[in-house]
C-alpha cells in the first residue's frame, strides 16, 4: 500500500509539472520578448547561441521567448539534419506538444531572408508555426517566397551568431525521414520513439535564455 501511495504521489507530482505550461497559458501568451534577445543551446555536439530579432518578425520572437521561458527546448532531440536544414521542436510530452499545436500563430512579412545561420519557422500551411525551428545550413532564398498551402515564404526571426560550426556536426544519417514519415508517432510517443528507431540522433539538452 506504502508503495502504491508513493508511486501515485510521484506520477502526480510529473503531471502536475508536466501540465504547468497548459496551466498557465493565460500568462505565458502575454509575455512579449525584448527587442533583442539570446539563447544558448547546450547540445551532444557542443554549444551554439541564438539570437533572435523581435523587429524581424514579431509573433514568431513572442513565441520563441514564450517557450524558452518553460524550458520547452531541454531534452528535444534534433530530428532533421540535412545539408540545407537542421530542424528541431518536438518535446517528449505529448500533452505539450499538442497543446502548442492547437496555438499556432499568424504569418508575417518576409523581412529577412533565409541565408545561412538564419533562424525560421518551420511552417505547413496558413498560419501555422507553432514551435518547430530551423536553422538554415546554406543560403535558402527560395524560401523567401515559396508558395503552399496558402502560406507564402518562411519568416525569419533570429540567426546563430556563434557555435555554427556545432549545428554542422550534427547527426544527418537520417535526413529528411522523420520530417516527412514520422513526425506524427515523434509527436505521441517522444523521445523513446526516436532513440528506438533512429539511434544516434543529436539532443538539445539545456537552454539558458539571456535577455538584454
């Protein structure tokens, strides 16, 4: 019985932490970020530090200040490494992805363009960036303005202003397959899934947000 209590008490107490984003959403969806602000990603490679222009793209800068103010990027895997691209954003809570799924925010102008280092979105159609970033490895102007699904062009929001030659390290055996086959079973099943089937993926481990 002691031990059931126990056992009954800890899975309350991850749930009830696991829950606190959901919780306190009326909050968190009023944090604006500063104008400038950094974020440095501790990862399995080394380190790399984001920097991110709220003039370049409003919303998407809320958004990212938003989910480095919960941790959302600790303990995520980097599931897409390619020679155009390194996309990350998928946690291993599936309440929370979902829960950020279902508040997508609305585009915005292309300000900047998609060249190398540069920090974007990752988008599927209309107004529909949610948590997903990718970092571009070469410079990408076509996606300045691509059309689809109603969407025109991916905004950037940041770049990487130092650890460049981490993000190059990362794992790209698996390219663009989990991107385009897997990401639904990633978004149920988390990290377990990724470790299970594609061995050897690079993880984000911590994020320390510096704001100026």
């Amino acid at each position: 019985m002691k031990l059931f209590i126990l056992l009954f008490i800890f899975t309350a107490a991850v749930s009830f932490l696991q829950a606190q984003p959901v919780k306190d959403s009326a909050r968190l969806f009023k944090l604006q970020a500063p104008a400038v602000f950094k974020a440095q990603f501790k990862t399995t490679q080394g380190y790399f530090v984001m920097e991110v222009y709220r003039a370049w793209s409003p919303k998407a800068a809320d958004r990212i200040y938003q989910l480095l103010k919960t941790g959302y990027y600790n303990n995520i895997f980097i599931f897409r490494a390619t020679a155009k691209y390194v996309q990350f954003g998928i946690t291993d809570n599936k309440a929370l992805n979902f829960f950020w799924d279902r508040h997508t925010i609305t585009d915005e102008p292309v300000l900047q363009s998609n060249r190398d280092s540069i920090v974007s979105f990752a988008s599927g159609s209309l107004n529909n960036r949610t948590a997903q970033l990718f970092i571009n490895m070469q410079n990408n102007p076509l996606l300045d303005t691509l059309h689809f699904n109603g969407a025109a062009g991916f905004t950037p929001v940041g770049k990487i202003i130092s650890g460049m030659e981490t993000v190059r390290k990362f794992n790209t055996q698996y390219g663009d397959e989990i991107t385009f086959h897997h990401q639904d079973s990633v978004y149920s099943k988390g990290n377990n899934y990724l470790i299970k089937n594609f061995p050897g993926l690079d993880k984000i481990i911590e994020v320390i947000l510096t704001e100026e």
